[in-house]
C-alpha cells in the first residue's frame, strides 16, 4: 500500500485539513509518514495529541522532530502558536494545520467564519465521514439547516452521495478529498467521488487502509 502523504500528494510548506469525520486521524497518519522536521498545530481549537512533544512558547529551531505548537485557550484546549505561520514554515519540512471544527460529526456545512485556513497554505485537504451518509442531515451534519439549505433538502432527509457532493461543490475551497469511514461503504463513497472533479481518496484511517476512487 502506498503512504497516504504520497497519495495525497503532501507537498513541502503548510497544509491545511478541513472538514469533519477523520481530521484528527488524518492528521497522526500524515505525522507518522512524513519525513524530515514536522510541525502540528491548529488555527481553531484541539486537544494537544499524546504522542508529540508540546511547545507553548516561540520557538528558534526545533527540539525534536516532530512536534506540537500552540498556545492554550481559556476552554482547556490548544490554539493558534505563538509565531506566526509564515514562520513556522521556515523552522519545519512540514506544517500540519487543523483548520477547521466539526463536533466529532461526519458531516459539516461551513459558517461564514468557516474554516480558518492561513493563507500560507499550499494544500487543503478536505475530510468527510462516510457514516453520515443515509443518516437524517440533521443527525449527522454539524450546522444541519445551511447543510440542508447547502443541497436544497430538509434536515429530515437523508444524507446521499448527491446531496453530500451538492455540499462540497458549493463550498469549494479545497484541493484534495478524503472519503474516510469507507470500510463497508465504498459504493457510497464511490458515487460520491463520481460527482466531483477534485482528487479523492477512500480511507479507512482506524483501520489503516486508503485507495484511490476511481
């Protein structure tokens, strides 16, 4: 299986992840693969991952190789660092921005203020959660009346490969798609893919499997 940083084509400079259903995985895969000095950090809000060293600080050079960078918000989480991005990209290979909130939902319509992406950025991938799929918009969307509004439904209906794309051809801003939660839901995720021109990738990320849609 080819690494996900190659499949997705992760290039050099600031990356940003936006969407729902799998950032958080997407993003400790991305850590794990790439090579060189890697930075983590967020312009929202995030839980500071176990398994990386934390820095709340400005940093000259990087202590370790890879690495998380925030500082603390009055809500008990990490936000954006202390530096600004554009220099954050010259201590790192690799910076790894989650741009975006999602409530732990699988799907997402996003806000005016939605997401928060630095414009450093040379790449947005965008994350949806497959298991949204068929579940009432209003069970499995975060914002469930602009997503409804978004692909002209109730928040009644159900979420179908349709309406998802409908969403995310309106939204737009992003580069690359992953589909993730496919295990057990390729079809949907396939017809999804079908409806889109951007790069897309199926994923499983839990269970550690990704592919092309094609």
């Amino acid at each position: 299986m080819s690494e996900l940083y190659k499949l997705l084509g992760i290039r050099p400079g600031l990356t940003a992840v936006i969407g729902s259903g799998g950032k958080t995985s997407l993003l400790r895969q991305l850590i794990k693969e790439l090579p060189g000095q890697v930075i983590l950090a967020t312009s929202t809000h995030i839980l500071p991952p176990a398994e990386l060293p934390l820095f709340t600080e400005p940093l000259a050079a990087l202590p370790a190789d890879k690495v998380c960078l925030g500082t603390w918000s009055d809500r008990g989480k990490l936000c954006a660092p202390a530096q600004p991005w554009a220099a954050l990209t010259t201590l790192a290979d690799y910076v790894l921005v989650e741009a975006d909130g999602s409530r732990q939902l699988p799907l997402k319509a996003h806000r005016d203020f939605e997401p928060v992406v630095p414009p450093e950025a040379r790449q947005v991938i965008a994350v949806l959660g497959l298991s949204g799929l068929q579940r009432p918009i209003a069970e499995a969307a975060h914002c469930p009346e602009l997503y409804a509004r978004l692909c002209g439904a109730a928040v009644e209906d159900p979420a179908t490969p349709e309406r998802a794309a409908a969403v995310l051809r309106a939204e737009g801003g992003f580069d690359t798609l992953v589909l993730n939660q496919a295990e057990g839901r390729e079809a949907l995720g396939r017809a999804l893919a079908a409806q889109l021109a951007c790069p897309t990738v199926l994923a499983s990320l839990r269970n550690g499997w990704w592919t092309k849609a094609e």
